[in-house]
C-alpha cells in the first residue's frame, strides 16, 4: 500500500508529560542526600521532548533539567563526600548532553528519511505515464498519481485491490505476461493493451520489468505504461489514406521540392511501365517524350512558383517506348513557414479527375498539417519536455549526493536506474529534435570544407577513438555545398556507430573515402571492421527507433542515428544504402551532389 505521513503526536502531552516528571524528579532530588546520584532520571524528561519531534522542546527540557539538577544540589539535604557528590551531579549533566546531541542526531536523520521519501514519491507521481507495482497474486500494490488521472478510479481505490474489480477484460491477459516476467526474470518491452475508462478505451504500450526484494528474490512485477491512443489514431488515419491512394486506379506521384521523386503508387507504375524502385529516387524527366518546348515546362513551373495549381495534358513516354497522353493535376504542398516542401502529380480519368483532386488535396492538408505538427514537437521538446527531464536528473543526482548513504541497497538501486532513465530519455529526446528540424534547416546552404568539418568530427569522436584504441583512416575530401550542421551530424553518426559496434576485444578500423562517380556528384564510402548486420534488414535499420542490436547486447542508442542520416541525405537531393556481412563488418555508401542547385532553375527537370 501507499505509505501514509507519519502522524505527528499532539505537543501538548509530550510537553506536560516532561514538566510532570522534571517536578518528580526534582521533588525526589530533593528527599535524598547528595550523596546520591538523584540527577540521572532527569534523561527521561529528555526523552519527553524527543516524543514531541521538536527540536525546540529538546533543548529546552534540557536546560530545565540540568538548571534543575544545580538546583537540586543546592537544595538537597547535605551528606556524602564532596568529590562523590560533584561526581555525581557532573555525571547527570553528561547523561543529559549525551541525550540531548543522540535525540536531535536521530531527528535529523528521520527528517532526512521524510524528505528522501516525499522527493521519491514526487518524482513518482510527476512521469506522465503510469506505473504500477503488482505482486504475483494479480493485485495492485502500488499505483501512481497518473493512474488516477487516466482513468479517474482513485489511487486509494486501486492500490490493494485485484486487477478483476476494475480492469476485468484486461486483468487475465495481464496477469499472464506478469507470470511470464517473473518465471524467467526477463523484461518484457512494447506489449501493446488497451484500457476501458471513462473517457473511452485507451490503447497504452507496456512494459514490464521484474521487481526483485531481499536477497534478489522476484516478488512482483513493475509496469510502465504509456497511452498512445492519439499517436494510434493518427496511424490509423495516415494508413486509411495510404491505403485509398496505394488501390485507387488514379496515378499518383510525389517529389521533394528539388523533383526528385518520393513516391509512386502502383497505378503510375502501370501507366509508365516502371518500378517503384526504377522511380523512386530518378528525376520526372525519366518521362520526358521530347514533345514539348522548353516554353511549355517554364509556364508549367511559372504557375507553380506562385502558388497556383498547375492542370493540363502531357505527352509522357513508357519504359517501352511508347508515348501516351496524361491529363494531370500538380500543386505545391506547403510548410508551416509557406515554404514549398513536396509536389504531388495526379492523373485521373475526365469522370474522375475532380474527385481525385480533392482527393488530393485532402492529402495535402494532412501532410501540411503533419509537417506543422511535427515542427511544433520540436518546438515543445525542446523546451516543454527537455527542461522536466532535466529537473528529474537534477533532482536524481542530487538524491543520489545527499541521501545515499540513508538508502538501502534497493532504494540505491531505484535512484540509480531512475537517473539512467532520464539521461537515456534525454538522448532520445535530444535525437528526435535533430530528426524533425532536418527539414527546417535544410534551406541554409553554404560551401563546406569536409576536410576541416571531419577535423571537427573527429575532435568529438576523440574519447570514443581514445577509448576504444580505434584506427581512423581519410584522405583529402572535397568542397561541397549543404547545410554545414546536418552534414557534421551525418558523418559523425556514421562514424559514431562505426566506433559503437566494434567487436569486443577487436580495436575499431574504420576507413573514409570518396570518388567523383558523375558530374556534380561525389560518392562517400564508410567502411568498418565492426559486427555488422544481415543485409535483409536494410530496410529497417534506416527506420526510426529501429535496433538490430540491443541494451542487452551492450550497444546504446536510441534508434534515431541511421534515419536521420537518412533524412539528412535526401534532404541534400542525395540517397544513402550499405552492404554488410554479420561478423564481417559494414560498408555506408552516402552520394550527394555537389552543389544544391534550385529545381526552379531547370523548369524541364520536373516533367
């Protein structure tokens, strides 16, 4: 259960209680000789303040008692030595002096312990996300603040109670995973559940780590769990309208707003005769029929450069050979900042043209408004959420600085993985800023030097080099244009994770090169003697928080690197790929052109 405050006791009785035995024992002083050590009881009053758990009254029944035994020994009746008598008084004092210093040190110390654990149930209660403490019985043992707040069930009402009285359809499935965690004494990551309240159902992501007592046996489990039900939704739409758009009989494409293509869907293949993989990536011009003038395409780009929808015919030629009419729709698609980000193409039948347009346009306002949403989690990460977790690894270090020492082992333990928590979520949080401004800061390009921006990266490389006695081979790089800080951060996560996923006991070798594979565009190979991967997930490590290889296998991250890479590399009109062997290594292959030229300059470049 909870743990309550404890009840501090009325100060008026510890207060009597002292006066009532300071008079005893000074009445009683004063019936004996002073040969009698008639001083000593006088700790008992001492004790009498302590009840009160007043520093104050402590203090003052000590004054009163040793004012009392001085007293007594002006007072009492003569008889005894004078050194037995002085002995004896001197005694009571020291008696009293060593109370008073062990009564106030054990205040203190019952102070400091109600204070660790306020700061430790506030913390608790504060992490937006609910954690719950179950014993293998299927009961709630301890629940937190945000329990109460997602489903509006009192904390007082859950904690004690089975999962069956209030998560009846949920509590079976429960409680077996929970059986499962304490049999092996394994965690348990990303269980999806949903949760009846009164709100509606929530769909919330679990995880489950095993809660270990005395002398490590498992008792229970602990659940951590975040709703995701928005995020749920969102998918769920974002699904819905790929799905319309990847069967309709309408040809859709997109591109980046430098025309390189981003998405086709199977009806634009058909139409063409290409791939999706012989499209993706390739310029529009693939298409070109040589049928229209140069004229045509700098009306077409004319009109779209104001902000207007560009609609008519276009004479296009499939892989085949054989030209055929399109009769197409192209409009821009707008960030937050009326900066233009992507073009979508459509073409449609005469009796289904409008509708797909609407269609279309739908889409548009769903990406503009993704793109706006994404912009502002950047903007309240970087603020809103970052400045709570550093107050919880604030507060967390300076738990573990001042009240260590008063913790046992598992309090210890618990502060320690709560401060590990907060750092790797601060990395997370830190890395998927870096993710969604890839495309806000994409627009500021410059001439880089590689040669000095790798000097830079290898500067912040320096104790990853150092520590892991790694090799770091390069030779003279050339100039290019792009953003300076997305191209620092792109190579130095390729690096980076070079220099993570070396062998054990085998030092990190890794090798930078490049070659001039066309006009205009460079190629960049990274090249490592680390553990490597399987290339038949390829694919997935240029996901987002996707990880081949895990806490548990000793290699950090927070699954962000490789996509932003990624990310950094299309937004410089440029691709990125690899090859990779398990145990044999891998090989990062970046291409990127060497300047950033506007699209708008080549207005045949698009069609």
């Amino acid at each position: 259960m909870e743990k309550k405050p404890i009840k501090q006791p009325s100060t008026l009785i510890p207060y009597f209680s002292g006066i009532l035995l300071a008079v005893l024992f000074f009445y009683v002083d004063l019936q004996v000789e002073l040969g009698v050590a008639g001083g000593v009881p006088y700790v008992a009053v001492i004790l009498a303040g302590y009840w009160s758990r007043q520093r104050s009254m402590v203090i003052q029944f000590a004054i009163i008692s040793s004012v009392l035994i001085l007293l007594g020994w002006y007072f009492s009746p003569p008889g005894g030595e004078f050194w037995k008598v002085s002995s004896n008084r001197f005694l009571a004092l020291f008696a009293i002096g060593v109370t008073v210093f062990l009564c106030l040190y054990a205040q203190k110390f019952n102070e400091q312990m109600v204070q660790s654990q306020t700061d430790l149930d506030t913390i608790f209660n504060s992490v937006p996300a609910m954690i719950w403490y179950k014993d293998g019985h299927n009961r709630l043992i301890r629940v937190n603040q945000y329990t109460q707040d997602l489903t509006d069930i009192p904390v007082e009402d859950l904690q004690g109670q089975p999962m069956e009285t209030h998560f009846p359809d949920l509590a079976e499935k429960c409680h077996l995973g929970d059986l499962e965690v304490m049999r092996t004494g394994k965690p348990i990551y990303g269980a999806i559940a949903e949760v009846k309240t009164a709100q509606g159902p929530r769909w919330l992501k679990v995880d489950k780590v095993p809660y270990r007592g005395k002398e490590g046996v498992i008792q229970g489990v602990i659940m951590f769990a975040v709703d995701i039900t928005e995020s749920r939704k969102a998918q769920e739409q974002l699904l819905l309208l790929f799905t319309a758009i990847e069967q309709g009989q309408t040809a859709v494409m997109i591109t980046d707003d430098k025309g390189k293509i981003k998405y086709v869907n199977p009806s634009f293949c058909q139409n063409s005769g290409y791939g999706v993989e012989e499209l993706v990536g390739e310029n529009p011009s693939i298409l070109k029929s040589g049928a229209h003038s140069e004229e045509f395409y700098a009306d077409l780009w004319s009109t779209l450069n104001s902000g207007k929808i560009w609609r008519g015919e276009i004479i296009n030629q499939a892989k085949n050979g054989v030209r055929y009419i399109d009769r197409v729709t192209i409009h821009p698609i707008w960030d937050s900042e009326e900066r233009i980000t992507h073009y979508v193409w459509v073409r449609s039948d005469d009796i289904q043209h409008q509708e797909t347009v609407d269609q279309l346009r739908q889409y548009a306002r769903e990406l503009a408004r993704s793109n706006r949403e994404l912009e502002e989690f950047a903007a309240i990460a970087s603020h809103d959420i970052q400045e709570p977790l550093r107050k919880i690894a604030a507060f967390g270090e300076k738990l573990v600085e001042d009240y260590e020492p008063l913790l046992d082992e598992r309090g210890r333990n618990y502060l320690d993985r709560m401060v590990q928590a907060s750092e790797r979520l601060q990395v997370l949080v830190r890395d998927l800023i870096a993710f969604a401004r890839v495309t806000q800061s994409v627009q500021s390009i410059t001439q880089v030097d590689l040669n000095r921006l790798l000097d830079e990266v290898m500067l912040d490389l320096e104790f990853s080099i150092e520590e892991s006695e790694a090799v770091v081979e390069r030779g003279t790089l050339p100039m290019i244009e792009g953003n300076r800080t997305q191209l620092h951060q792109l190579f130095q996560n390729l690096l980076g994770n070079a220099l993570k996923f070396h062998k054990k006991n085998t030092p990190p070798r890794v090798t930078l090169s490049w070659r001039e594979i066309m006009t205009g565009e460079y190629e960049f190979t990274v090249v490592d003697n680390g553990i490597g991967f399987d290339e038949k997930y390829l694919e997935r490590v240029f996901r987002p928080f996707e990880r081949l290889h895990t806490l548990l296998e000793g290699y950090r991250g927070s699954g962000i690197g490789l996509a932003l890479c990624k990310k950094i590399a299309e937004a410089h009109g440029g691709t990125i790929t690899a090859k990779s062997r398990p145990g044999e290594g891998s090989t990062f292959i970046i291409r990127l052109p060497a300047t950033q030229g506007n699209p708008k300059n080549d207005p045949a470049d698009l069609i």
